[in-house]
C-alpha cells in the first residue's frame, strides 16, 4: 500500500506546457503552470499513470483519454461542459472523466493529483 500525506515530496516532475494541440488549452484567467512525470505508459500506449501537478488559475481542454483521478493535495473546482457536472475537490477527493470531454479547471490552491488514464488506440 502507497500511503500519501498532504505536503509529502512526490518526487521530480517536468514542465508540461499547454501546448497539445489536440487538448485545444485556452487560458482563461491566470498564468496555469502545470508539470509533471510518467510513470508507467507513454506516447502510443493505451493506458498511462502519473503525477500532474498546476498553480492557481482557470483553463480550459479537451481531455485526452477517460482518466480516474485523486487529488493529493490542493482546491480546484472542475467543470465538465460535456456532462454539464460542476465538481469542488480537495484533498482526497476522486473524479473520473471521459475522454473527449471538454473541461474548464478553476484552481484555487495549487493542486497536486495522481492520475490513471485510457485511450482506446494510445495516447
């Protein structure tokens, strides 16, 4: 079992700049900085797991693949404009999104989260 406190080192992460095309990222207040690692998948394959990591501010994407999140420490709130869902998470709150949905993050605290995600075909 992995046991995680608020405020505990997750390690290395890399910047992941908002430029995928294909997630059509629109910056809507703020300067979001988002990084973060891989640590199992990648480019081609079908599921991936990892560390994401932004600072305050509010953007808006398309999801890349149906993910099952768990935020580790921080407060946004997640607008799925596809389901119409407005969902407030914190601190070990969980949220699964389906791929293709389009999704405005409003991020109050920086949030910190542990990812696993799907794409039929790869990512």
């Amino acid at each position: 079992m992995i046991g995680y406190t608020p405020g505990d080192d997750v390690g290395a992460l890399e910047d992941w700049p908002f430029d995928n095309a294909l997630s059509d990222y629109r910056i809507l207040d703020g300067t979001p900085r988002a990084s973060g690692r891989l640590d199992a998948g990648g480019p081609g394959e079908a599921t991936r797991m990892g560390i994401w990591r932004c600072t305050p501010g509010r953007f808006a994407c398309t999801e890349q693949g149906d993910e099952l999140m768990m935020i580790l420490a921080g407060r946004c709130c997640l607008i799925n404009h596809t389901s119409g869902e407005e969902t407030d998470l914190g601190s070990g709150d969980s949220l699964f999104v389906r791929d293709g949905s389009r999704v405005t993050w409003d991020i109050s605290e920086e949030i910190t989260k542990v990812f696993f995600g799907h794409k039929s075909g790869g990512y």
